[in-house]
C-alpha cells in the first residue's frame, strides 16, 4: 500500500492512563460534514477489562436511523487518526491510524507519525490489526493481532443529552436539567471505530493527551 497524504482534524479528548473515562461530543456540524464518514461524534478512551489495556473510540455518522444504519458505510478515503501525546506538549507523540479497505477497518500503530499537524501518512509497516466491518444486526467481529483489538461497524448512540431540556435552560425557561432526563439520541446510531492497545505501547506513565481527527486522502 503505498502512504497517502491526508487533511481535516475534527475533535480532541484527554484522559489519564491509570483510568477514568473523558469524552467529547460533537453530534450537529455543518451541512457538508454532517452525516459524513468525516463526521465525528464522540471520542472515548477508557481502561479495558484487562486493566492493562486502554480501549480507544471513535463514533462518526451520529443520528442514523435504524432504517439509514444498514446502508451506512466507512469511506475508504477517510482516515481515522487517534493522536497520543504522552509527553504533555499537546502534539502527537504516536499515531494509531484506522482505515477500511475490502471491507476491512485496518489498523496501524501506535507509532510516531513521521510528521505532526494537519497533514499525515500511512506507513504499511505500521500494520497492526484488522477486522471485517460488522454489518449492522450481526454479532461483533472482532480483529485480535499483535496484542491489539479492534471492532468496526454500527453500534447504538452511547452518548446520553437531553437536547430540549438544554435548550430550556439556555432560553431561561428553566433553571437546570432533570433527573432523569431525556435522551435525545436514544434510537440513533453511530458508526464506530473500537482499538483496544496495551499501555505499553502507549509511552509514558502518567497523562495522556488524546484527539482523534478524521482526514480524506488528497492523492
């Protein structure tokens, strides 16, 4: 394969090795990226099950309906890059890459980009993992290689906001959100991108800086 040139950051998130669970959300952009494969959501990183690991994600194509989300498909010329700054300077110290291709979400890295910032290459020995993209209904599909998982396919919107009570409280009709609220995103889906990396490949031992940025390839 050989390396692609690729632009376009979309969202940022932090979160610190020894555990916790940090988030960004980001459903409504502008009508030429929304519902894009370039269209990031959410962003997580979390500690796995296997404590040892942390576990990276990355939703794009927010608000599919049940009947959109079968026809949902990951563009082969959008890049999802995970940025890991493990040095606390806010620039990527490690990449991991994800891309599909034949139906495949591949994985590369983690490993230091050869260059940082907007623009970014793929290098095929970097090749970590891949997986079949799970269609939409069927049981998870699940690519383990080299001591790292990864999934990719439709998944059920995790993120929980109760829109029109926000916009209550932003217009002064109300002091504050209810408990419970309600879930505006409940019945939507995503397409999401699931990396599960030991810590050990991750550099560092304390904070970790991480922004996921989706980029089409330019050539």
């Amino acid at each position: 394969m050989k390396k692609r040139k690729v632009l376009l950051t979309v969202l940022a998130a932090a979160v610190a090795l020894t555990g916790g669970i940090i988030y960004a959300a980001d459903h409504l952009d502008a009508p030429a990226v929304s519902n894009q494969a370039t269209d990031i959501t959410d962003v997580y990183v979390f500690q796995g099950e296997n404590t040892s690991n942390l576990v990276f994600v990355a939703n794009t194509q927010g608000l599919l309906s049940p009947s959109a989300t079968g026809a949902a498909k990951f563009d082969e010329k959008t890049l999802i890059e995970f940025n890991i700054d493990n040095t606390g300077d806010n620039v990527e110290d490690l990449v991991i890459q994800a891309i599909v291709m034949n139906g495949n979400m591949r994985v590369y890295g983690p490993y230091k980009p050869a260059a940082t910032g907007s623009k970014s290459t793929i290098t095929p020995g970097a090749f970590s993992v891949q997986a079949k993209v799970t269609p939409y209904g069927q049981a998870p599909i699940v690519g383990d290689e080299n001591g790292i998982k990864v999934f990719a396919g439709p998944r059920d919107d995790p993120f929980f906001f109760d829109l029109n009570q926000f916009k209550k409280v932003v217009g002064g009709m109300a002091p504050g959100f209810n408990d419970p609220g309600v879930d505006a995103f409940k019945g939507t889906n995503v397409m999401s991108i699931v990396v599960e990396v030991p810590k050990s490949k991750l550099g560092g031992s304390g904070t970790l800086n991480v922004w996921a940025e989706s980029k089409k390839a330019i050539n």
